[in-house]
C-alpha cells in the first residue's frame, strides 16, 4: 500500500480540490499538508478530519490491508 500522504494527496486530486481548500476545511496551513503529502502515518484524529473532508473513508484501506495480510497468513499455514 502507498504510503498515507501520498493517498490523501491522490483523493485530494480526484475530488479536483485545491490544496488551500482543504486546508481552510481543515483549519490549517497548506504548508502542514504539503507536508502530510510526504509522511507515511498521519494521527487518527487527523485522519478522520481529512476523511470527512474528503468524504473518502481511508482506514477502509487499512481494514483491506489486514484482511489481505490475514489470508495470506492462513494460506501459509
């Protein structure tokens, strides 16, 4: 899985939002995005914000990623 900034980012462009739109939704600087776009964990709190913001359910893709991780744990086995 893409790291999480570079996923919001993505959303982000999809939705054709501006990066100083979701900062004002977000009440922060576009800056601190511009920096979100490159880590690889965001806080869950902040997570959930961009989430709504974006109405895109992110930790949808982790849930994904663990079942993933679990039939391929049970396959092994």
């Amino acid at each position: 899985m893409k790291p999480i900034g570079q996923l919001v980012k993505a959303r982000l462009t999809e939705r054709g939002m501006t990066v100083s739109h979701l900062a004002r939704l977000l009440s922060c600087e576009r800056s601190n995005l511009y920096r979100l776009f490159e880590k690889d964990s965001i806080d869950t709190r902040l997570l959930l914000r961009i989430s709504r913001a974006l109405d895109y359910d992110f930790f949808q893709l982790y849930s994904i990623e663990l079942e993933k991780e679990s039939n391929v744990s049970n396959m092994i086995q």
